[in-house]
C-alpha cells in the first residue's frame, strides 16, 4: 500500500476492484479490461503480496508474467519493480534483440518474477539457463496478442513447464476462442472478470476522412503538426520509416517505432515520446503495443488497420484511464467498403468528412500548430537516433544542431 500511495495510486480502477480480491485469494484469473482500463496493477499486486516472504533458487523464479513485445515488457517492470521491492523481491525482464548474458546473469541472481517475451525465455530455457518449476504464479498479459502473432504454441510449452497447481492469470483487452483455448487448458474453475464493453471508450471522439492517396501525406503532417501528442500508425515498418522520414521533412520531427530498429534505438524513440522531447511517433501495431503513455492527445490511422481488434488496440492509446482523446481514421475512396465494416464491428459511428490538407477541419481537429522545426536538408531524420536526454534532447527542440549521426 505504501508503494503504491508514493505513485500516487489510492482508488482501483474497475478491472482492479473486480480482480483483486479473488487474485489475493489465489484463484486463477480470467479478465478483460480496455487498454489503459490497469490490468497491469490487477497482477502486479497479487504477484508481490503473494510471493512475499519465499525463496528463490538461482535460474528458478517463483512468478511468470508473459507478454507479446520488449516494450509492453519493459512497461510492465516499470509498473511491478517498485511493488515487488516492496516485499522485498527483484524481477527481470527477459526479451530478444539485446545481449542474453546480462539476462541469464539476472536469472543466476535469484530473481524472484520474470517478465519475459516467450521466445527468448524459450531460448534460455533449452540453454539451461532458466527452470519453470517452481513457478507459482503465471500471468499471460495482451493474450489476444500472443495469439495474433503466433506465439501459442510456445505459450502452450512454457506453460506446461510450469507446476499443474500453481495460480494462473490471464488478461487482456479482449477474450476470443485463443483465450479460451488456453482457459480450458491451463486454468481451474478461474475467476471471470469482464469489464467495460469490447468497444472503443466513450471519452474518444472518431473521425474517418476520406483523402486521395497524394494527400495522404499533407494530412497528416497537418494534424501532427498541432501542439499535441500525437501517434501515427502506419500498416507495415517500410511505412513506418517512410511516413517518419516525410513528416520530419515537412517541419513535424517525428519518431518512429518499428521491430527495423535495434532495441537501443526503440527504447530511446520511445523514451523521447514519453518525455516530450518527441511529440509525434509513428509506429506499427506491432511496436506500440508497448506504448503505455498518458496524455496522448491524438491517434491517427495513416493506414487503416486490417481488422477491429487491431483498431480498438491502437485506439486505446489514447482516452487512457477516463481521459479524453482523438481518433483519426484516414481512408482513400478504394477502401472506404473495408473500413466501414471494420467500424461496424468495433462499434464505431465516426464523424466523416472529406478533407485535402488545407481543409479548416484538419486545424479545428489538431489545434494550433506547434513552431515547425526547419530541419538541415542532410539530415531529415535525425530524431531516429537521437538519445531522450542531455544533448540529443536538447538537439530535438533546437532543430537537431550537433554531429552527424548523433
């Protein structure tokens, strides 16, 4: 209670109060909150009030917490390292695209919760370097996600590793038939937890704008360009870099987020955003699944998702936890059948409009625009590589003085 009250967290949220008491109590867990709803608090409090006061043996944790990317795993530690210190226990993230060796060297530490994506915990399992049998707590975190990327049969083995009698915790934005593949197979009589309709929240206001694909560009760069925070999704990582690349052209330094970057540079992209030296991301879905950032102010669909689980995932970056936001669904004509199907399914009705970038809307949607920054023409995407702190940050908001490559 203490850990949390220094965070500034007194009241649960609604998945918390539903989840918490049958969670402290060790029943196994099956629960469904929105994005930024705080099902990361519905486990992170049961995993270190519960394995409070045990031991640890070397390359053997007592709890497991699986989640799809290196950035939901980093934001999850963010939100359990203080809890479990707390009572007095250590956690480690385990994920790929970083050197193992610190890793493994956590895991020989006695570290007490691993937060790990399931391939590379995979790997260090038939290393050696990492047993699951005195896991006591399992918790999947995004499970929908892991199944939309593949990982199930993993999950599946990892969780076989893990003693039959142990506690299990399942939560995510929404429960399909992957869900409940894993339910029936790995939990007891769990608890379930539904809370809030699997629709987007009523605090985001919808818009889909109709553009030709020439345009695409400009509007964007006009409903980035506002004094907000904005987060751009664009469909694969070519366009990721691409869009990027064309809106830091265009006077809006924008950061990208895609699984082309080395681990150090997502981390400090995302950092950069997270503290405002970025105000603009573009991102794949992939990606920002780990963007867990308060005060988003507008998310916009460069590439309309494929389908409605996707939209509500990327929506739910903004209008966190009651707050409100703005979502921008661009279309050109061609996709305009595919796209009102998918808002159909999400429970969307969007305010629609046709738009050019020029349109006054664009202004009335982004607010007013920030300074744009004039960018040395040799180096239109610095920002990509630019540190969070010191002087790379100071370089995002002078215009990127420095060094080449800094």
């Amino acid at each position: 209670m203490a850990a949390l009250a220094a965070a500034g967290i007194t009241t649960p949220f609604p998945i918390q109060a539903a989840t918490l008491p049958d969670a402290l109590a060790g029943r196994d867990i099956l629960g469904r909150g929105q994005t930024g709803s705080g099902k990361t608090l519905g486990f992170a409090i049961p995993l270190a009030a519960r394995l409070a006061g045990g031991y640890t043996s070397a390359c053997r944790p007592r709890g497991l917490v699986l989640v799809p990317t290196r950035e939901l795993a980093s934001q999850v530690h963010a939100v359990l390292a203080p809890l479990a210190e707390s009572a007095g226990l250590s956690v480690a993230t385990i994920y790929g695209g970083v050197p193992q060796r610190p890793q493994v060297a956590r895991l020989r530490d006695r570290a007490d919760i691993v937060v790990a994506c399931p391939g590379r915990l995979a790997d260090l399992i038939e290393q050696g370097h990492c047993h699951l049998g005195d896991v006591e707590i399992s918790v999947l975190d995004e499970a929908d996600h892991m199944a939309d990327l593949g990982f199930l049969p993993v999950v599946r083995r990892l969780l076989d590793m893990t003693p039959p009698d142990g506690q299990r915790m399942l939560f995510s934005a929404t429960l399909d038939a992957a869900a409940d593949v894993l339910a029936r197979r790995f939990m007891t009589r769990p608890a379930h937890h539904d809370v809030g309709l699997a629709e987007a929240p009523p605090a985001m206001i919808h818009h889909l704008l109709t553009i030709t694909p020439a345009d695409r560009v400009g509007v964007v760069t006009a409903l980035a360009g506002g004094s907000g925070r904005t987060l751009v999704f664009a469909r694969t990582r070519h366009a990721a870099h691409r869009l990027a690349r064309q809106l830091t052209s265009g006077g809006v330094p924008a950061a990208e987020l895609h699984g082309d970057l080395s681990q150090g540079a997502r981390e400090r992209n995302l950092a950069a955003f997270t503290g405002g030296g970025a105000r603009v991301i573009v991102a794949t879905d992939i990606a920002a699944r780990g963007i867990h950032v308060d005060g988003i102010d507008l998310v916009i669909h460069a590439d309309p998702p494929a389908e409605h689980k996707a939209y509500l995932h990327r929506s739910g970056r903004t209008a966190r936890a009651g707050a409100a936001g703005t979502v921008i669904t661009l279309q050109a004509p061609a996709q305009a059948a595919d796209v009102r199907a998918l808002m159909r399914k999400a429970g969307v009705v969007p305010l629609t409009a046709a738009v050019t970038p020029g349109s006054p809307l664009l202004r009335s949607i982004a607010g007013e625009p920030a300074a744009p920054v004039t960018l040395p023409p040799d180096r239109p995407a610095a920002i990509m590589a630019a540190p969070a702190t010191g002087r790379g940050a100071a370089a995002l908001s002078a215009g990127f003085r420095g060094r080449r490559g800094r």
